[in-house]
C-alpha cells in the first residue's frame, strides 16, 4: 500500500483538469492505492442557487473491481439535493460515495444554496 498522493499530476486542458497516475503493476498481485487531492477550483455561484458536479470513474480494460471513495465538501451554507447515486453517506456539508466499482460509474451530485 503507497500514498500516490504527491505523485498525483494535474494539467488543465481548458475547462477540464485530468488527474492522472502511474502504476507499475505485478500479474495477479493486489496493489493498494490512496489518492488524495483537492479540486483547485472556485465556482462563481454569485446569482445561483444550485450548482453540479459530475465525475466518472472507469474500470480499466481488463481489471479487477475496486473499492472507491469520493468525498465531496461543499461550503457551509450549501447541501446535496439531488444524485444519480443511492448510497450516499451525508453529515452536515460533507457528501461521501463508497462502493465496489464493477463497471465505469458516471457520477452526479446537485447541491443548493440554504
């Protein structure tokens, strides 16, 4: 098990950041990874009430399922109203999405001004 934390790279192709890394993997070994980063981004929310985020996770040609977990935290004053997902853990602003990826997971998440 390795924190690729450091090793994440980001480049910004216009509207879209990547997140990338590599990995160097043995045949039939299991391999641990944890990825932690915060998006680098403001959203302009002057004359909105709601905004969206959408990500998508995708299981590699080949691959075995893994576990996932993405944690989203929105500011104070802002909650989750909607989602494509059903299992969803909430406290307070902090969304969490954890679940075995089988397939590639599209995933989106609504939030609104309170």
């Amino acid at each position: 098990s390795r924190d690729w934390s450091s090793d994440v790279c980001s480049s910004d192709l216009g509207a879209v950041d990547i997140y990338e890394f590599k990995s160097f993997l043995q045949p039939l070994q299991p391999a641990n990874y944890i990825i932690r980063y915060k998006l680098p981004f403001r959203v302009a929310l002057k004359d909105q009430d709601t905004f969206s985020i959408t990500s998508l996770v995708q299981l590699q040609n080949g691959g075995w399922p893994f576990d996932f977990t993405q944690t989203l935290e929105a500011p104070n004053s802002w909650r989750l109203v909607a989602s494509n997902k059903k299992d969803l853990v909430e406290k307070d602003s902090i969304t969490i999405y954890d679940k075995l990826i089988t397939k590639d997971e599209l995933m989106s998440f609504v939030y609104a001004k309170q």
